[in-house]
C-alpha cells in the first residue's frame, strides 16, 4: 500500500477503506509519512469530503492512536460534555458537579485556551491550590469516590489529532466538516465515556459562525458518535454574545459559583440546566422533564454547589475560595468601559471581546504566553439591553495598567449601539439526538 495512491483516491473523489485510512494514521504517526503527503491528504479531504463511514473509521483510528481511558468499572454511568469552544463559556465548572450530584460519572480531560477563547484548565488554576494533573489510577478514583475529575489532556491521548491539527492549522485545512468531526470526537471516544453532550456554539464568538453550519457539523459529530457506539447527543447554542457576564479565568469560576448557589440565573443558567439535564437523560435513561427536574434540584438544594466544593478539595483546591471570591479580586486596576451613545446594543463581536480579555492578560495569543488569572471583563450590558451614554457597560480588570486603553477600545469597537432594539433570539437553536 502507498500513500500517493491514497491520496489520489481522495483528490479524485473516492471513499478511503478503514485498511487505507489505518495506513496513513499509524504511518503518519510513526514518521514514515512526511508532512507534505499528510497536508495534500487533508487538502483532498476538504475539496472531497468524506462520507460517515470514512469520517467514523478516521475518528476511529486517531482515537486508538494513543492512549484508551478505560471507564469500564463505571458501567453505564459515565458521561462527558463537550464544547466547541466561546467566550465567557464556563458551563463545564457548572454542569459536571450538577450531573456528580445526581449520580452521573464526569471523567473528563479538557484543554487550555488559545486566541479568543477560554480554556477549562486554566479556570480551574485559577482556583487557589487546585491541581489539573494526575495519573490515571488517581483520576480513576476521584470519580469513584466524588463522582467528577477534570484534568489536562493527557500527553499520548489522541497523538494522531494532535499531529494532523497542528498541519491542518497552516495549511488552511482547519473549515472542514469531516476533519472536524473526527478531531473533536477521537478525543472524546479516548476519553472513554459511555454518553457524550455536545455544545455546538453557533455566532461571533463561535467557530461557526450560523446556526445552519452548526447544525452540519453537530449533526456529523452525532452520527460518528453512534458510530462508534456511544450515547449521543448535540445542543446548538449561542454564543452571538458573552454567555454569561463573565470573561476572563477566575472571574468566571465566581460567575459559576453563583450559578450553584442559586444567585445567578439568565442565559448561563438556561444552557447549564439544558447541559445538565441531556447528560442527566443518557445516563440514568429518564425523561427530559425528570431531568429537567432532578437538575433544577441539584441546584435548588444546595447539593451540586456542595459538589462542586468536594470535587476541588479532592484536587487540592481551597474550596473555601468560591464562596468568598469577589469579582475583581487580585486584580490591582479596575477601569469602566462607558457607553458612547444612547440607545440599544444591537450586536456583539463576541470574538473581538474575547480578544479585549486576551489583551487584559486572561488569554494567550500564543501557546508560551503566561495568564493573568485575575485579569478578563465583567460584561454589564448585552444584546438588546438598553444604555445610555456615559453608562458603565462593562468593567475591566487587569494587573497591566498599559492594557486597559486599548482593550476599551477594542471592547466599544466589537460593540453596534442602535436607535431600535433587536429582535430577540433563543439561547438553544436545536438539539441533535
């Protein structure tokens, strides 16, 4: 077998076997395909496409390309969530201790941020003393004993993904559907849950940027998820603005606190309890009304805040920071961002706020940039809200006095303030079961 033959049989549009698609991971990953031939398969793939029979046997040899996390001792209680990634997204800080607490099994290894959006693991840093990394026997038992464990990706999960993302990132393979689709779900088939959630973000702020697009991708995520012989399920969501108030590391770990002690409800709320209540579903097999319920009283009784709290106790964090945090806290300027006129804010460039957070210090722009976990944005006005001029619209917080003037500006710039309100739109646009 010869990859040039592979790739030929791409380029002019035909399906790859499992045998065909085999040969080009396991060789890629040993070295014996070189970059070049990878990038001209990947260019084939985005002009082709794939069918879902190619797509789940590619989801299927990257996921074996590395390390398999095995749940099995868990049976059918394991559960993970998965999103697309946004601004202000701290839902997995909310949904994993609500679905702990009403029994559920949240083995879940997550990332760090890049660009725009915000990443897991470093909110959970910014947690005072918490740990993000163990081996494996020690994670499998924090979710025996709490029920939930959230780490960093481990080194050898999915080497294939990490392989092919890194040339799909510069040779503009990134936009397509079936490369996607098996990077985001080999990951998720490593991890080893039995049911998985996904949060597909549609909007500025969002990979894709329509709900139709989403839709084209969620429903492909879905289909290799069964596939590959998992529960499955996709929510559409928006993310046309900040979700929730919150941007930046530690700030959003308050932000989601006060969601689990019942301070905080809206738009944040709506998409955790939606989260919460489909993973609830693939787990304990109940009725999306008995989920829907058994979530609302998680919160309600205290008991997914009091998860919340075990769950950074089992991984060295002080959990005692969550309830006594404030917004604003170690961060030593604070600085308004004011409302240039009167009216209505019609838009947000949920991106470019994102990227006002990252000039802040709460993100990088790249992979080696050092996080002020202090740092980010506390959003006041959104969508739809009406301002007035010389109105406080947002609160930046920083420890670099040099980036506040032109993260204002970037901020008022993602912003459009009209005479008349926009028309409202939903949180969720679909679900995909």
């Amino acid at each position: 077998m010869r990859v040039y033959d592979i790739i030929l049989k791409k380029r002019n549009g035909g399906a790859l076997t499992r045998e065909e698609i085999a040969f080009f991971i396991d060789g890629y990953c040993d070295g014996s395909i070189p970059d070049y031939q990878a990038a001209a398969l990947c260019m084939a793939v985005f002009f082709r496409g794939m069918t879902d029979e190619e797509t789940a046997a590619l989801t299927d040899c990257m996921a074996r390309s590395g390390d398999m996390l095995d749940l099995s001792r868990f049976g059918s209680l394991t559960v993970d969530k998965h999103s697309t990634g946004g601004v202000g997204d701290k839902t997995t800080l909310i949904v994993a201790p609500i679905v702990a607490a009403l029994g559920g099994k949240v083995a879940k290894m997550s990332g760090r941020g890049l660009g725009h959006t915000g990443g897991t693991v470093d909110k959970l840093e910014s947690i005072p003393g918490m740990r993000v990394t163990m081996e494996r026997e020690e994670f499998l038992r924090q979710v025996e004993e709490t029920g939930v464990a959230v780490i960093s990706q481990s080194g050898n999960l999915t080497p294939a993904d990490k392989k092919l993302y890194a040339l799909r990132d510069v040779t503009a393979t990134v936009d397509s559907i079936p490369l996607i689709t098996s990077s985001v779900m080999s990951k998720k088939i490593a991890a080893g849950s039995r049911s998985i959630v996904l949060d597909v973000k549609a909007g500025s702020g969002a990979f894709m940027k329509t709900p139709e697009d989403a839709r084209v991708l969620a429903r492909n995520m879905v289909a290799i998820g069964k596939a590959c012989g998992r529960n499955i399920s996709a929510l559409i969501t928006d993310m046309s603005r900040p979700l929730g108030t919150a941007v930046g590391n530690a700030l959003e770990v308050i932000e989601a606190a006060k969601v689990l002690r019942g301070a905080v409800k809206g738009d944040l709320y709506e998409v955790c309890v939606a989260l919460a209540s489909e993973m609830t579903m693939l787990f304990a097999g109940v009725s999306h009304a008995e989920a829907e319920r058994q979530v609302a009283q998680a919160i309600e009784s205290g008991a997914a805040f009091a998860k919340m709290k075990e769950w950074i106790s089992a991984q060295g964090g002080d959990a005692g920071w969550v309830e006594r945090a404030q917004y604003g806290d170690g961060a030593s300027v604070s600085v308004p961002v004011l409302s240039p006129a009167d009216g209505f804010i019609t838009r947000m460039d949920t991106e470019a706020i994102g990227a006002a957070a990252v000039i802040l210090g709460a993100g990088r722009a790249r992979k080696e940039d050092a996080i002020d976990y202090s740092a980010g944005i506390l959003v006041k006005k959104k969508t739809g809200d009406a301002v007035q001029k010389g109105e406080e619209i947002a609160r930046l917080y920083t420890n670099d006095a040099t980036a506040t003037e032109p993260a204002a500006k970037r901020y008022l710039n993602a912003l459009t303030v009209g005479t008349e309100p926009p028309e409202k739109t939903g949180l969720i646009f679909d679900i995909i079961r």
